[in-house]
C-alpha cells in the first residue's frame, strides 16, 4: 500500500476540522482531512447553528468576532448560501448574580467594538414579541449575532477546501498512529497510509479516542443535548425570533431556519452519555422543556412537536475548548468547544492555521492550552457552559 505524504493531516470533519482544512489549503499547504463517518456527521450536523459573540471570556469573544464577519459575508465572498439569519441573540438574567455576568460581559465585548447592548424587560417585547418577561431582571442583547444552518456552513467550508487543492476523504477512520521518538511518523485510517508532519486532532467528542491512540488523555466529556421543534396553532411564517437563552431557566430557543414560524428549542443541562455517534433524542426529557418554553413563550405552551433530535456535547472541564500543540512534537489539538464550536472555531481557524504554518498568533490563545487544565489555571466561559449549566441542573 502506497504512503501519502502530506503536511498536515487533520482527524475530523466538523466544524473544527474543516475550517481550518479550508484555511491551510488557501495557504498553499498540502492538507488532507479524513473523517470516519461523512462531514457533519457528529455534533457540527446536529446543533442549533447558533452563532454569536457573546462571551465573557477574551480569547472566545476575539474568535467570535472573526467568526461572525466570516459568516456575514459568506455569501458575497463565495457565492454559497449558508442561510445565516442575523437577528440577534439575547440571554436573559433572573437574578442580579446573572445580570452582574452579563453586565460584565457586554463591557468587555463593547471594549472589542461589538454592538451587544443591556435590555430592560419592558425593551424584550420589541425583540421578540409575545415573550414573558415578568421573571426577568435584565438582559444582553447582541443584534449582529444569529444562526445559520450548520450543514451548509460545513459543506460550504468542505467546498473551498477541495477547491484550494485539499484532499478530503470520507468513510475513512483512524485506527491507528506509530510514532518514532517524539513524532507522529505514521497514520493509518481506513484502507488508507498517511506520512504527515503535523497531525490535528479534530474529532470532537472522540478526540479522546484520538489522543489514547498515541497514549494521552484528554478531559472531555460527551453530553447529551436534545431538541425538538415546536409548531404553534397560530403559525406566524417569516417570524424571525432571536436566540433566546433564559440563564435561570436553561430553556434556549430561535426560530427553525426554513422560517416556516416553528421555534428549535432545548434545555441547557446535558446529561453524561457514551459517545455514541447515533445516540437517540432523550423524549423522557420533553414534556419539562415544553413546560419551560411555554413559560416564556405562551404562543407555544401547547404547541405540536414536529421533530426531535440529539447531538453529543463535547464538554471540557471549564466550557473552552483545548487548542494547541499537546504530547508531541507533530501532534496539534483543537478540540473541546463546549457546546459553542459552530461560533468559536470558524474564526479561531485563522490562528490555528497561523499556529500549523509557525506563524505567530493575532492574539494569545494561553486560555485555550492544555496546560491550564493540568495547572488548575481555569478561567471558565460564564456564559452558558454546558459544564456550568450541567452543575447548575445537578448532574
Ligand atoms: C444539540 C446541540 C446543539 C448545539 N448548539 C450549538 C449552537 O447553537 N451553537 C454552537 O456554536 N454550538 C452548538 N453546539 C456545539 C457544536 O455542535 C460543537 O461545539 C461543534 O460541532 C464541535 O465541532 P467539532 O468539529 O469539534 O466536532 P464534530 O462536529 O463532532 O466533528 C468531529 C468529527 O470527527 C470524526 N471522527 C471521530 N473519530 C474519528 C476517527 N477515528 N477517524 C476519523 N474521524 C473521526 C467524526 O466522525 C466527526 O465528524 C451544539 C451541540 C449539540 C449537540
């Protein structure tokens, strides 16, 4: 069997993956990604899409940023239509300890010239009508974030890739990587030998799997995270409504992206599940999110369910993800997003690209290395961890 030689092999095509494939191949790297499974086909095809700029953490707010002007102009820099809705995303704050967060937040996000603005009650009805708000205290608003629809932004990425000359195989598993001294020498994956000289570890909720491979642990866990789509009686098509995440309640919801007037929503809490890439839609769990969504959206209380879904949630310890050069010479992670990696790992592919071709980083990715975890030095994303919010549903 003959070796393919390349720079870079990339482990995984979700989002992590194929953004950063894309960007190498537009450099001029020889980059080949392999998926076990087809692109999308782990967590990058089963979320919610939703894409914002809103954190508290630095390092997830300055891949935001980059991520969200990526997406907006798509369209006009490539001609695919990745369906992105920019209606805005606003959480929402029963307490002042939640308000103080989100206060927090905002001013370091005004700092980086991003529009996100404080929200009385009495503004909401403006921003999504027919909402409930007399439990709330305050809000954040950010109108330049949305959702998109997940599946076409990892196709529209694959497409730029192959176009630029990366190599992108599908079916393809690695089952194995031989290392001699401190370097990943050899991969096998499929039927197929590969001779990188850097390897990325990209499979998300299996980057686990991954690191044991050549002897190494990493700390993430898969969660399980379910949604379901709501279709009021009075169906109002070509309503926009905004991502709406409820901090006390952990209910989120948005407009489903065919805007046929239907909400996706879920409950923030997932719960710890094996890695199944199958893993089925907890309905147990469906009538106490029906309950919390129809408390803040009444229009919805008795709404049918069209559809449900689950995905995996590949949670670190501290809700950021692991990014970086980790246990060997060659082998580069960047894994772990927590339940935000369709917003963080688009615009972070430019430094992680940087960071693969030796080329310094436009900002410090120190909070995203392996070594805070080992070092204790944990600054975790406050807003809306699926770590956070798993300690807040006790689980
Ligand atoms: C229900 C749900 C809702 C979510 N909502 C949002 C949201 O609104 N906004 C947001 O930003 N994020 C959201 N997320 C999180 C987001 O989906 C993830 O952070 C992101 O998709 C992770 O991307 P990834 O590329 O790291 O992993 P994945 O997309 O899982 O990709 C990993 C890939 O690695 C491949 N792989 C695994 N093992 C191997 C192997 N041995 N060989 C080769 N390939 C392998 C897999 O087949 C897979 O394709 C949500 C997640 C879920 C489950």
């Amino acid at each position: 069997m003959t070796v393919r030689a390349c720079d870079v092999l990339i482990i995984g095509g979700g989002i992590a993956g194929i953004s950063v494939a894309s960007e190498l191949a537009g450099a001029g790297v020889d980059v080949v990604l392999v998926d076990g499974l087809s692109l999308g086909e782990g967590s990058s095809g089963k979320n919610a899409g939703g894409v914002r700029q809103q954190f508290s953490e630095e390092t997830n707010i300055r891949a935001g940023i980059d991520s969200l002007k990526r997406i907006d102009g798509f369209r006009q820099e490539t001609g695919i239509d990745i369906a992105f809705r920019k209606v805005g995303y606003l959480f929402l704050a029963a307490t002042p300890e939640q308000g103080a967060i989100l206060e927090r937040a905002v001013r370091l996000q005004n700092r980086f010239g991003i529009r996100t603005r404080m929200v009385a009650p009495g503004e909401m009805d403006a921003i999504v009508p027919g909402m409930r708000t007399d439990d709330v205290l305050i809000g954040s608003f950010g109108p330049d974030d949305g959702y998109i629809d997940p599946k076409k932004l990892i196709h529209a990425f694959a497409r730029l890739a192959r176009e630029k000359g990366a190599e992108i195989v599908e079916r393809c598993p690695v089952t194995s990587i031989r290392i001699a001294g401190n370097r990943i020498v050899e991969v096998v994956a499929g039927a197929r030998r590969f001779a990188p000289a850097a390897v990325v570890n990209a499979a998300g909720v299996w980057a686990p799997r991954i690191a044991r491979m050549i002897g190494a642990d990493l700390p993430i866990t898969s969660r399980r995270s379910n949604l379901w789509v709501a279709r009021p009686a009075d169906i109002n098509p070509g309503e926009w409504i905004p991502q709406v995440i409820d901090v006390e309640t952990r209910v989120f919801f948005h407009s489903e992206i065919g805007g046929d007037g239907s909400l996706v929503f879920g409950v923030g809490g997932a719960e710890l599940v094996p890695d199944d890439p199958n893993i089925p839609c907890n309905w147990d769990k469906l009538p106490d999110g029906l309950k919390r969504l129809g408390n803040r959206m009444p229009r919805f209380a008795g709404a049918e369910i069209t559809r449900g879904w689950a995905g995996l949630v590949e949670a670190t310890p501290d809700d950021n993800p692991i990014v970086g050069w980790t246990f060997l010479d060659n082998f580069y992670t960047n894994a772990g997003f927590s339940g935000h990696g369709m917003g963080v790992a688009p615009g972070l592919a430019v430094q992680v690209a940087k960071e693969l071709r030796g080329i310094a980083t436009d900002y410090s990715l120190e909070a995203f290395r392996f070594e805070r975890l080992e070092k204790d030095l944990v600054k975790g994303e406050d807003l809306f961890g699926v770590s956070v919010n798993a300690k807040a549903a006790g689980i």
